[in-house]
C-alpha cells in the first residue's frame, strides 16, 4: 500500500480561471515545491472526471509526489456512498494522513482529518450577492465542514473576525494564511486581443466575475459622471458572465459612444497579464471581499489600484491602494479621475503596490499551510 499523502480538491479548477481555482492549484504547486515537499493526492474526481486533467498545469501533474484522483465520480454520488456502513473515501483515493478542502463541495465520507479553507462569508452578509436559494444550502454545507474540520485556514483577518462575530467560531480553531500574487509575474504575457478600433486608447480596468458584489452597476454610473467631467479613458471589464446581471446590462445599454465601455469575458491568462499591464489602473470597487486576488495581482505587476476602503480590500492593500466608499458613486467617480489624470499619484501607487505584493507568496502561504497539516496530524 501506499504511503498516506495529504489529499487537496482541485476540483475548482475545473471552472476555468477563478479564485479558488487559482488558489487551489497554486497552493499544490508551492507546497511540492517547499525542500521538505509532501506527498499530496490531488481530488478532481467530478462528473466531467479526466477532463481535471486539461485544466491542471503540467508541471503540477508530472510532479513525482503528486497523483492526480480523477475518476468520473459526482459529488452526489460520493455523499451517497458516505451513508452506506463502513465506507471512506479513503477506500477509493488510497491512505490519507488529512484532507484539505478548498471549495464549496464539501467531500463526506472521509477518515482522515479534515482542514477546511473559507475564503469569505459574502453569501452571509447579503442575500442579495447570489441567487435565491444559495444562502441556505452553502452555509448549511459549511457550518458542518467547519465542525468537523480539526481547522479552518482564512485568507485574512476581516474573514476570520466575520467566522468568529457572526457564527461563532472557536478563534483558535482559525488560522490566517494569506494568499500569495507572485503567480501573476510567471504567467508570460500574451497578445490583448483588443476589439476596439483605437487600440492605443488608454484605459481603465476591472477584472472579475460579472456578478453582483463586484458593484459594477454603481462603477458604471460613477464612471459615467466621470466622463463627463473630462475623465479620457475607456473602461474594460475582464471576467466571465455570473449570475443576477440584469441590473448590470442594463447599465451597460446606457453607456454608448460618450462612455465607451469593453465587456471582454473571460480570458486566459497570458491575455490576462497583458490587460492588467496596460491598465492605466485596476478599479475594484467590490462590495465584500474575503480577501480580493485582482488587487495583489495587479500590485506584483506595478499597475496602480482604486479599491474598496471596507472589509478585506482595506486590510489586504493598505496604503498601497486609493481606498473609496463602494457605495458612494461620487467618491469612485473622484478617483476614477484623480487616478486618470495624476502621473504622479499612479507612480507612487504603482511603487507602493510592487512593495506591498512582496508581503503575498505562494511559497509562505505553502509553509504556514505545511506547518498546519503537520500540527494537525500530529
């Protein structure tokens, strides 16, 4: 029998480009590559099963203390055989000494203990940030993975303090780990496939889902003041289609040549790194955070940010960002055009930025993560 690994869903990179995507794959990537590197068993069996491969680096799968566990096996089907006697995972996926979940699919059936990653809690604070619904099942999922999880990683200190203010949570039981941004200066940058007749338009950037707690409806409107206050850029959105977008199309419609406005969609991440480079800044006005990747991505690549002055975005950039209300059109709409028309304001942003992202690696965030499986499984 094989020797007992460390088991990590990667199950989220099974969506494409997205946040815990993102981590997922980049926390296995730093931990194989840590000097004392683990064995770790990667968990992508889905009902799409060997396509986790496709969406996996290389490098990553060809690890010799990596294996990839990707059968065709549904999450349904799995907490279907928990509830059979005597049956664990660990009878499918080999020896496990802990496993780590990383998504909003919790696995059921496991024997091994259990380390739970929360990146937010948005879909607590407002019923209005997902579909009806979505509240009641994901938080019932994750109150129960949290109980039975030996611990809980957190990417800041605004997520741990919302586990512990609104649900209760033991404060010992959560460890702050923050995400790393080093990631963004590896990818090579690739073409920007511009479709807009002035390409050498400068630019204002957002990169994200298009979904409601990014605020982009109130960032229309605030750039659209801003325009006609003399504000000379475009606007690019960056980021697939999500869900609850009808207030957003329809400020879209309002935005025609006056306020020229790019819907991009969803980009791989060579083009990624070239949109976030041109920018003449990143503007992440979102409405909650639990920790806000876009934002140290666009610090390691030295492009200046606009963000929200509450919850994780304050916490994360610090100093290092132009910090607005998100809930006050005029406030976004200043910076829009101090951070347009301020050469040197965007170079000392840019310069604090790179400073600030030397703090987010993916090689700490492994060895805090390490240190914690091994305390854990001690």
């Amino acid at each position: 029998m094989s020797a007992p690994r460390f088991g990590l869903d990667v199950r989220a990179a099974l969506r494409g480009p997205c946040g815990i995507g993102r981590y997922a794959t980049e926390l296995a990537r730093a931990l194989l590559e840590l000097p004392q590197a683990p064995g770790l068993l990667l968990y992508g069996a889905s009902s799409s099963g060997a396509a986790t491969r496709a969406r996996l680096p290389d490098a990553l799968l060809a690890h010799p203390r990596a294996r990839l566990f990707a059968p065709r096996l549904p999450a349904r089907l799995v907490a279907a055989l928990a509830r059979v006697p005597g049956f664990r995972l660990e009878l499918l996926t080999g020896p496990l000494r802990l496993f780590h979940h990383t998504d909003l699919v919790f696995l059921k059936g496991l024997r091994a203990p259990e380390v739970v990653t929360v990146h937010d809690l948005a879909f607590d604070l407002s019923r209005d940030f997902h579909d009806a619904g979505f509240h009641s099942t994901v938080r019932a999922r994750m109150e129960t993975a949290i109980a039975r999880a030996r611990a809980v990683i957190v990417p800041s200190v605004t997520t741990r303090d919302d586990l512990v203010a609104r649900w209760g949570v033991e404060p010992s039981k959560l460890h702050v780990i923050p995400h790393g941004c080093d990631h963004a200066v590896r990818v090579p940058r690739g073409d920007r496939r511009d479709p807009r007749p002035d390409r050498e338009r400068g630019f204002l950037l957002h990169v994200g889902t298009l979904e409601p707690r990014k605020n982009l409806p109130r960032l229309l409107r605030a750039y659209r003041s801003a325009r006609g206050r003399g504000l000379d850029l475009d606007l690019v959105l960056v980021g697939p289609w999500g869900w609850r977008t009808a207030e957003l199309r329809a400020e879209l419609a309002r935005c025609g040549g006056a306020t020229p406005v790019l819907v991009r969609g969803a980009v791989d991440e060579a083009e990624l790194r070239a949109w976030v480079e041109d920018a003449r800044a990143l503007v992440y006005p979102s409405l909650y955070e639990g920790f806000g990747l876009p934002v140290v991505e666009a610090f390691a690549l030295g492009v200046p940010v606009v963000t929200s002055s509450r919850g994780a975005t304050r916490e994360i950039a610090a100093d290092a960002a132009r910090l607005v209300d998100p809930e006050s059109e005029g406030e976004i709409a200043d910076a829009l055009l101090e951070i347009g028309a301020d050469a040197p304001r965007r170079a000392e942003l840019a310069a604090r930025g790179r400073r600030r992202a030397a703090r987010f690696t993916w090689e700490s965030a492994a060895r805090a993560t390490l240190s914690l499986y091994e305390r854990v499984t001690a």
